[in-house]
C-alpha cells in the first residue's frame, strides 16, 4: 500500500537528538531558541515563538493579540477542527463564512458582511499547502481594525509572490508527524509585532518572565529541546522536500483524468501539504483505490459547524454550500517527498482506470 504520508528522518535529526539527550537539556531552551531564530528567518518574520503544537499557537496567537469573551473570529468551517477550537478557548465565538470551490480557502467577499462591532479578528486557513488570498484579507482587516491570525498549520514555505505564508499577521504553523517538516509534535507562531510575540511568551511559561514570580495566569505551551533537535534536522531540508512535493503535483496536473485536480494561481506557490483532487462517488473511489494499493486521505469528512460539539453549540443548522459540496467530493492522494516515480506513476494508473470506471466528475477537463 503506498501510504498517505511517510514522515522522513534522516542521520540529522538522529545525531541531534541524540546530543540534546547527551547534553542533559530537554526542556525549553537553546536548541528552541536557535530554531525559532532559523524558522523566522525562513518565513521572513522578525519573530517566531516556539510551541508544543499548531493548536498551542493559535491559541497564543489569539490570546497575545487580546481576543477573549464576548470577542468574534470570522474563520471556515472547511478546515481541521482545532483551528475554530482555539478560537473556542479563549472564550470567543467562531463566525464561519464559506470558502471558494476552486482553492478551497476563505471567500474574501464573504468577510465584509461577517464582520460586526465584536469581530476582533479573521482566521484564513492556508489548507492543503495553498496560501489563502492574503492580501485581501489583510486588506479587509485594515480596513476594519481587526487581527489578522493565519492558520499556517499545512502551508511551511508557502508564498504569494516572494512573501511567506505567516508574514501577513500573525502566522501559526504545526509540525505534527505528516507536516511538511515535522519535530514529532510541535508548532511556531510568526509575527512582526513584537508585542505579540512577547505576550505569547509570556503566556507559554505559566505568565513567568522571572523565575517563580508569574504576572498572569499562562499555560505549560513550551516545546522541548528534544522536539527542537529534530525542527533543527529538518528544517534545512524543507525547501528540498518542497520542491519534490510540486515536481510530483506537476505529474498530477498534467496526467491525472477524469477528477478536478486544484488549480493553483499564478504568482503563488503551493507546497502540497495534500494534493486534493474532487471525485464522482467518492466513497467507492476511496475503496477502489485501497484495492489498487493506493493509500488516501478525507480532509476533513464533516465540516467544523456539523461535528458535535459545534452543533451543540447551536452551529449545526447554518449552510456553507461550499464547503458541504466539497466534504463530499475531496480526496487526498499521495504527494509526499519520499514517493518514487514508480509510485508516483502508479497513482496516476489507479485515479485514472477508477475515474473512468465511476464516471468523471462534473467539471473535470475532458
Ligand atoms: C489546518 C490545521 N490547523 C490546526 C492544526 C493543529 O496542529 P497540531 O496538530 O500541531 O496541534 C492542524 C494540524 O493538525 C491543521 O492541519
């Protein structure tokens, strides 16, 4: 079975680790410290705060540009559940608008009419690796006043022009196992607001700036320096594992038959986090391409406002055309670095005989 994902570990990260664990220093400290200095290099951030997950992040980065109770957060509900969660945590409501059919992203022309005297910030989602249309909405949240905090969770090295996904606001990404770089778990918030920065690490240590003296009531959100050790193996190979995650998208592009592949715009390069294509019969697509070896992915099988909690929370019978369309018909194919040609060549050969055996999907170039 080619799998969905294949995190890769190297000698790198191996004789890091193993010199964090030599050195006796796990918890919180240089090897964290030297890799928020490279990852806010890379991004292009004058800061990045370090953080056990991408969820701690975005929680921080709410938290640190001062969004609690009573406030609102325009965000999608087509995207992983921990990014409107976040929003939950601090004690605001999540306001969903849909997203647009073609870069399965936030619809700027939605935010406008969304937006009311508590809205306090918009959450695009950069899903799949494909950065949201930034501009827009930093342009709409200028406007209006409003934070701007993307979740950058799948889009490491993701750019519009020469400008880095989590340059716009504050940016939040995740380095879970099947990211496109990975510490085991772990996550980074960028921002160019050192106030922002200052307070999320303020709020990562318990609200401890000197030892045992705490000036608010924080959380344990740090990231060890073993976790730290692996970013730093890493990180230096991001660019590479990038590069071959779009080299294998151009294969898709040009060869797949009979589904939607995402189109991507001019000027903007996507890092296929996921390569999602939209199918007909997408359930018996699934299992037709388990029969042929092939390994999938449904991101995400229900929308944020229907999975429980949130219907519980009275969201459950508000309508994103959209993003339900889309829960219906996505399917994450491989597109991982680690994926050989052969492999690569046996995808195609699969999506392809599958699409023809079900039917192409409405929309699909002939
Ligand atoms: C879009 C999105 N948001 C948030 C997260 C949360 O990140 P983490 O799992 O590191 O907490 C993830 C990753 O799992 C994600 O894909």
């Amino acid at each position: 079975m080619i799998p969905i994902a294949r995190p890769q570990m190297g000698d790198e990260e191996k004789d890091l680790v193993w010199s964090a664990l030599s050195s006796g220093a796990l918890a919180q400290g240089a090897r964290v410290r030297e890799l928020e200095e490279r990852f806010a290099e890379f991004i292009g951030t004058p800061y990045a705060v370090a953080t056990s997950s991408g969820t701690t992040a975005l929680h921080l980065a709410l938290l640190g540009n001062g969004i609690g109770p009573g406030d609102e957060v325009v965000t999608v509900p087509f995207t992983f559940i921990a990014s409107a969660n976040s929003i939950l945590y601090t004690g605001a409501r999540p306001v969903f608008v849909d997203v647009q059919e073609a870069t399965f992203n936030i619809d700027p022309d939605l935010v406008e009419a969304a937006i009311t005297p508590r809205t306090r910030a918009i959450m695009p989602i950069s899903l799949y690796g494909q950065p949201a249309d930034m501009p827009a909405i930093a342009a709409i949240a200028d406007r209006h006043g409003l934070a701007v905090v993307e979740d950058a969770c799948q889009s490491h090295g993701a750019a519009i022009g020469d400008r880095r996904s989590g340059t716009w606001g504050a940016g939040c990404f995740s380095f879970y196992p099947t990211k496109n770089m990975t510490t085991g778990e772990g996550g980074m918030l960028t921002t160019a607001d050192g106030e922002v920065a200052d307070r999320a690490r303020l709020l990562r240590e318990h609200g401890m700036k000197v030892r045992y003296h705490h000036d608010t009531v924080g959380y344990n959100f740090r990231m060890t320096d073993i976790h730290a050790s692996i970013g730093l193996g890493q990180l230096p190979k991001l660019a590479g594992y990038n590069a071959r995650r779009r080299s294998i998208a151009a294969r898709y592009d040009a060869e797949l038959r009979g589904v939607i592949t995402p189109p991507v715009k001019q000027g903007v390069t996507h890092v296929y986090h996921q390569y999602t294509i939209r199918v007909n019969r997408r359930d018996e697509f699934v299992e037709q391409l388990r029969e042929r070896g092939v390994g999938t992915g449904i991101y995400y099988p229900i929308p944020v406002h229907r999975q429980k909690p949130f219907v519980a929370l009275g969201y459950g019978d508000q309508r994103y055309p959209v993003t339900e369309r889309l829960t219906d018909q996505v399917v994450s194919i491989p597109v991982h670095p680690s994926l050989t040609d052969e492999e690569v060549s046996t995808v195609i050969a699969a999506v392809n005989e599958v699409a023809a055996l079900l039917g192409p999907i409405d929309g699909a170039p002939a």
